[in-house]
C-alpha cells in the first residue's frame, strides 16, 4: 500500500490516498525547521524563503523526478507527508514506512558526504549515522549501487550481498539486522526501536514518551513473533551506548539494568556475522 499523502512534483500540492501512483522518496538529513504536514497543506509554506534548505531539497526533489525520461508525479517526504499530530496516522506511517520506501520507485538522497568520522570501527558521515537513513543511498549521479557496495559496507556494516541484492536481506539473522543498526543515533529515543520495525517485519503500537523501554518491548515483540535466539547473542559495551548519547540521564546503564536482552542495539555490534541455521531453529506449534 502506497503512503496516504503524496506531494504532486509540479504543484508541490499535497494529496491523499492516490490511487496505484509511482512515486520517488527523498531520503535527507533532517535541518531544523523543517517543513511540516501542517504547513504544505495550506499556504503559509508559499511565505517561507524559497531558498531556505528545507523548501530548497523538496522543490529539488520534486525537480529531480520531473525531469526523468518518465517523469514521475509523486514525491513524499517524512518531514511532511505525515499528519503527525494525528496519532493514528503516525503510527501506521511508522509501521508501513519500511514497505513505502521499498515500493518507491526511485529515492532521491541529499548526502553532503559520503565520507566521515570514525563510529565504533566504522568511517560514518552524520548521513550514515542517521538511525532513519538506515532503512532508505546529490542531485547529482554517483555510481551504481554495485560499485558503491564496498564503500557503503565499510561505512553501514551492511554486508556487501545484501546492499546488491544478491542476498536477500529477509534471511539476516535477527542480530546481524540489529548490528546494522550499532552506533546509529534519533532525535527521538523512542525511535532507535520505532525505526526497525520494518527491517525486522513487525508492528508495533507507537508510545511516544516510554523513552528506553521502546527498544524493550521490540525485542519482546520478536520473541512472541520469531524464534531467531541470535536475538540473545549480544555483548555488553565497552563504550557507552552510543545510540543515547546526548539524551541525558538515559546515556547510562549499571549492570543491574541489564538482563536477557539488550539495552540498545549498540550491544550487537559484534554479532554481523550470526547466521541461523533453518534446521537448528525450532519452530511455534501449528495452531489448531
């Protein structure tokens, strides 16, 4: 299913449920202020400077999939295709969002670098330690996705044969998905665990404010849906939990915090390579 509301490429008008579109997505570091679902839908956005970042990357976007041999209608972009004062909506949107930016028909990315610091082992630019960006790689063409493989490995810990699509990512260990996620930050602690939803296909209900405890109950949600024990096959770190850095009082964890799962997916750092056997897994009773 298609994201409910989609920005038209040449009026930047937004629109709701368009039926069966092809549609591109645009993928880009969030700049505060960013423009707002509130915002495009009337025409306070018109007012805004034109050049500013924000209005700049969506025209551009917008341009970008005009301007294709077949042109494409549709943009949506998460800053402001999601009523997110509309708690109902902001929850499906971050149920289906995996799904959405895998049925798009291109993806735009504003990467200032592809290069960067060093992040636990990996040269990350602040692009590749957006927690988001995870689950989405100027204007300008880069290289195929072939040959950037290597360096996107070397930056996200995605393993090459998943990056090209000669393996499937569906078949990655439950540890091997969350180590990706290792060292990769959010505005909004809650969205560490909200962010994952679809690369580890399950729903959840969305609890702005339970702060550490989202990343909890996702494992919890995993082991009522899947029977992957590579779930438990995590370290404690040795650095701190990067993901919750400059959050406050929540950076830190005593031993007593910690129990059969994880308190971040900073602790699956060194499991990329847990593979499950299918024959070794165990599997829930047939229901009768």
């Amino acid at each position: 299913m298609p994201p409910a509301w989609l920005i038209n490429t040449l009026t930047y008008a937004l629109h709701k449920n368009v039926k069966s579109p092809e549609y591109a997505i645009l993928s880009h570091k969030w700049v505060e202020p960013e423009i707002t679902f509130q915002q495009l839908d009337s025409t306070e956005w018109r007012t805004i400077n034109l050049e500013s970042q924000p209005i700049k990357k969506i025209r551009d976007a917008c341009k970008k999939a005009r301007e294709r041999r077949e042109p494409i209608e549709w943009l949506w972009v998460d800053t402001c295709c999601i009523d997110k004062t509309n708690n109902v909506e902001l929850a499906s949107a971050l149920n289906s969002m995996f799904e959405w930016y895998f049925g798009a028909t291109i993806q735009n990315g504003q990467v200032k670098s592809l290069l960067g610091s060093n992040v636990g082992g990996r040269s990350r630019s602040c692009w590749h330690r957006d927690t988001w960006n995870s689950t989405m790689v100027n204007w300008n063409f880069m290289d195929t996705r072939k040959n950037l493989a290597d360096l996107l490995h070397k930056k996200t810990g995605v393993a090459e044969q998943y990056l090209t699509g000669a393996s499937n990512f569906k078949v990655a260990s439950v540890a091997t998905k969350m180590s990706w996620m290792a060292g990769r930050t959010t505005t909004a602690i809650e969205d560490i665990a909200y962010s994952m939803l679809g690369l580890l296909n399950i729903t959840m209900d969305i609890r702005y404010g339970e702060g550490v405890k989202a990343f909890m109950r996702l494992q919890r949600t995993l082991m009522e849906s899947s029977t992957d024990e590579s779930l438990f096959a995590w370290t404690t770190p040795t650095s701190g939990l990067a993901c919750y850095r400059g959050l406050g009082q929540v950076a830190e964890f005593s031993p007593a915090h910690w129990g059969l799962l994880a308190p971040s997916p900073d602790c699956f750092s060194n499991s990329s390579d847990l593979v499950v056997l299918p024959d070794r897994c165990p599997s829930f009773p047939e229901a009768r």
